[in-house]
C-alpha cells in the first residue's frame, strides 16, 4: 500500500484530500503546515507527497527544494489556490523546482487521485 503525505493549512483540503485518498486504498498521513510536513518526512517514509504551495511558516517551495535535495525519489504533487499571487504563477514556480503535477484549486479529487496512480504506478 503507497503512503501519502499531504500537507496543507487548510483543514477543509486535507480531510477532503485524505478521505478520496483512503477510499482509493492509500493510506494518509497530514500536516498542517510545511514545518510540520518536513517532520513528518523525518520519521515516516511516503511515496508521495501532496503539498500546498502558500502557506504559513513553510511553503511548498521549501517543502519541494527540501524533497528534491534530501528524498528525490518521493514524487510530488503541488497544489495552489494562488494566494496574493495568481494559481499559474504559483504552479509555475512548482514545475520549475521539479515537482511532478499541479493542480489549482479547486480540483477534483479523483483527478488528484489518478496522477498519483499514475505516478506511483498504481502501487497502492
């Protein structure tokens, strides 16, 4: 079974995240921020982290350059409802530091779910 880590500050997102990940048989782990996430990193091993890229105390671009240097082989979806900033842009910043999909929120669970299928090849 692939073990996913989501990270978001929003409550909503996360439950929402993780109830479609759990019906489609992962299992979940949450963080509500990317100071927790990274963490969380430290103790759990995941195959796929999904993280928000605007949020408090550490954002997904940290998450995704602390991925990328230290767990490459984690593949990564990031997620944005823009912020301050527009989604593209955010999402644009995402694909440069390498993440594996973006979505803008807000998205529809099942196509989050299918990209990691489709990244983890249906390890789950």
């Amino acid at each position: 079974m692939a073990r996913v880590l989501i990270i978001d500050d929003e409550d909503g997102i996360r439950a929402f995240l993780r109830s479609a990940f759990e019906r489609a048989g992962y299992e979940v782990i949450d963080a509500k921020n990317g100071e927790v996430g990274l963490r969380t990193l430290k103790s759990s091993s995941v195959d796929l982290v999904i993280t928000d890229m605007i949020m408090p105390l550490c954002d997904g671009v940290e998450v995704t350059r602390h991925i990328k240097k230290h767990n490459p082989e984690i593949k990564l979806i990031a997620i944005s409802g823009g912020g301050h900033l527009t989604k593209i842009d955010v999402l644009r910043v995402a694909e440069q530091f390498g993440v594996d999909r973006c979505f803008a929120k807000p998205f529809k669970p099942q196509d989050v779910v299918a990209a990691a299928d489709e990244l983890l090849g249906a390890v789950a």
